[in-house]
C-alpha cells in the first residue's frame, strides 16, 4: 500500500484537542441515541400494534431525513456559524424523542422518529462537527481529528446500545425514550463549548494551500465550489461507495435485533452485539484517522468495504451462536463508521475545508439515501420471505462493488478554476 507523502506538520495544541473532545461528546450522543432505535422496535409494536414493515418504513424515512439535514445544517452552518444549528439539532431530538411516547399509529412514528429525531441528530452530526473541528486543526492533522470525533459516535452506540436495553428492561421504552430527550439537551451547553472561539488557529485554513486545500478555495462561493465539486468524477466515486455504506449500517442497526430473534437468541445477544460494533469502531475510527495521514485513503476505502464482504460470507456460513454475533459485530465494528475519516479527509484534499460541512453533507446523504434502502428493504424482505438472506446478499454485493469504485478516486490536490462564462 502506497503511503501518502505530506509535509511535516504543527502539532495539536490543548484548544485543538479540547475541542475534538467536546465534538466527539455531542456526536455520542446523538450518533448514540440514532443508532440504537432498532432496539425499540419489538416494544413500540408491542404498545401500538403497528406492523412491522410499517415500523420499519418509519426508521427508513428517518434515515433519508438523517442524511437530508447533514447537507442543509452543513450549509447553514457554513453561512450562519454551527451553534445556532447544533441548538436546534438538540431541540428537534429531544422533542422527537418525547413525542414518540405519545405515537400511536405509523403516521406519528413517521412524524416522530421519521422527522423530528432524525432532523435533530442530522444538525448534531457529522458534517457539522467534522466541519467545525476541521477548520480548527492543522491540515496534516484532519483526518486523524475526523477519526477520534468519529469514534465520539461510535462510543455512544457502545454506551446507548447498553444503556437503552437497560431502561428498557426496567422502566420500559417511554421512559428509555423520556431519558433519551433529557440527553439530547445536554448538547447546548457542549455546543457553545465547541463554537465561543469561531476564528480558526494559526496553521489551519490560511495555511492549508500548501497542505491539500487549494490556494483559491476561500475566493470561491459556495454555488462555485458545489459546481466545482458535481463535474468531479472522484467526488462521484465517493458518494457511490457511501451509499453501500449506509445501506449496509442502516439495514444492521435496524434489522440485527430482528435477526436475533429468527435464530431464537435473547434479545441482549442483539444489545450486546450492537454495542461491540460501536466498541471496535472505536478503535476502528482512531486507526482509520491515524492511517489516513499515512496512507493512500482511497486505499483505505477499499480494504475496509472489500473486508465487509468478507465478513457477511463467513458470517451466513457459520453457526449461528451468541459467539458467532458477538465476532461478526467485533470484525465489523472495526469499519462500522471508519468511512468517515478517510471520505471525508479526500474531499478536503479536493477542494479545502471552507465548504467542507456542505460537500460533505451531501455525501452524507448518499449515504442516507442507501440507508432509506437498507431499513425499508429489510422489514419488506422478512415480511415477504420471512427471513433476511436475500438482504445478506445484496449487502454483500454493494460491499464488493464500493470496494472496486474506489480504486479510480484521483487522491490529489484540486486546483479549481472557474470555466469562462
């Protein structure tokens, strides 16, 4: 694997690092609380006697609304500042989380979880946050910042996956989702943390001409860039290969719970598993930050997709035991959200960090539009078939085409100019 060839760069200093933490904090828990909804389904269906692909078709349009918001928050937050959105986020969240507890029918899930939770989680996620922490760092430092707030998220599906089981074995899923909005508010306070110092550090966008942003990127509106960015055939390459990444994480956090019980496990197997996969991205989502400074990241991308196949393959073919689930999670968890790092450290090489919660953002809700897919695909494929085996392959095979997609990203500097008019 080719390395990658950067100049030496300025070291993090305490204000960078306090500021990852404060980033990886807000995305704990909105990544936390998102990616532990399949864990709800059984007793929301339960309570309101709503079907199960109706259920299903409700996380679905969550996933897409997810993905929609990362592009316009990303946008808003680039002309606005990202406090005003992150207090929004937290409020949509904790509203949607509350609301649901009264839902009755598909149509309020839909309103509730469909568009309010994930509205909010969508402002307090990735490319808002990535956005802000990345125009803070030093540019030879991006991706390893993108890897540990990355791994914030990953940690709370770790702590939400436990915590939710928990609260819903002993007061039951209104109050689970009652503490899930208490949560969600305790991001304002982490928001105003992360945003009271707006101007960027010495050695960060004024210095990233030199180290994989282009010179002319700050000259550049955002209609420009967004024009810049849709004629670029790498930047095609990494929405293809994100949507399979979304198809893949959507159809498992939704669907595990209900793959657990087809095999007659208890459903803590689903809450255990569920919570390795966000342990190991922990340190899937680190290595990832780290490895992207050293090597080729589009590498990266196909090693971690082309492993997902190979995952899925020995994971149909073994027995399906508490050990088997709790070893397919360890060796898929390692690239759950380690996409993230490199995905988004490619797109700041191409075209600088000025626009980066926009452009991806929008990568972003590729990756949600796959999501929509693979929660919506995945309640349609047990209630006609009654299992979930033709969802495995498909996963399998979207996995193996976005490893290959990757290969012709062109990983280099873009040096934009503007067509004559």
């Amino acid at each position: 694997m080719n390395t990658a060839s950067t100049p030496t760069q300025p070291a993090l200093d305490r204000r960078a690092i306090v500021l990852m933490c404060v980033a990886a904090a807000i995305l704990m828990i909105t990544m936390g609380s998102r990616q532990t909804l399949g864990l709800f389904i059984a007793p929301i269906i339960d309570s309101t006697h709503v079907g199960y692909a109706a259920m299903s078709f409700a996380l679905a349009v969550g996933q897409l609304v997810w993905g929609a918001m990362q592009p316009t928050f990303g946008a808003l937050a680039d002309r606005f500042g990202a406090f005003r959105v992150l207090l929004a986020g937290a409020l949509l969240l904790a509203a949607g989380s509350a609301l649901t507890t009264f839902a009755t029918n598909e149509f309020a899930l839909i309103g509730t979880l469909g568009f309010l939770s994930a509205a909010g989680a969508g402002a307090g996620s990735l490319a808002v946050l990535i956005g802000v922490v990345s125009q803070r760092v030093p540019a030879g430092k991006r991706s390893l910042a993108s890897g540990f707030v990355n791994a914030g998220g990953s940690l709370g599906q770790f702590v939400f996956g436990q915590l939710n089981q928990l609260l819903i074995t002993t007061i039951g899923w209104v109050g689970a989702l009652w503490t899930m909005a208490g949560t969600a508010l305790a991001t304002i306070p982490l928001a105003r943390l992360l945003t009271r110092n707006p101007a960027p550090q010495p050695g960060t966008v004024a210095q990233a001409a030199g180290h994989g942003a282009p010179p002319a990127a700050s000259a550049l509106t955002l209609r420009e860039q967004l024009a810049i960015a849709s004629r670029d055939k790498s930047y095609w390459c990494l929405h293809a290969g994100f949507f399979t990444c979304g198809f893949h994480i959507a159809f498992l956090v939704t669907h595990l719970p209900g793959e657990v019980k087809l095999c007659s496990l208890s459903p803590t197997v689903a809450a255990t598993s569920i919570s390795i996969i966000g342990l190991a991205n922990v340190a899937g989502s680190l290595w990832a930050g780290w490895a992207g400074g050293v090597y080729r990241m589009k590498f990266l991308l196909f090693a971690m997709y082309f492993s997902r196949a190979a995952a899925i393959a020995l994971f149909l073919a073994a027995p399906k035991t508490p050990f088997t689930f709790y070893l397919f999670a360890i060796v898929l968890g390692f690239t759950w959200l380690a996409t993230v790092p490199p995905t988004a450290g490619i797109i700041g090489k191409l075209f600088g960090v000025r626009y980066l919660a926009t452009l991806f953002g929008l990568a972003t809700f590729t990756h949600q539009i796959g999501a929509f897919f693979g929660a919506w695909l995945g309640g349609i494929a047990l209630v006609r078939f009654g299992d979930y085996n033709w969802m495995w392959y498909a996963d399998m095979g979207l996995a193996l085409l976005a490893a290959f997609v990757n290969l012709p990203i062109r990983e280099s500097k873009l040096r934009p100019a503007l067509a004559p008019a």
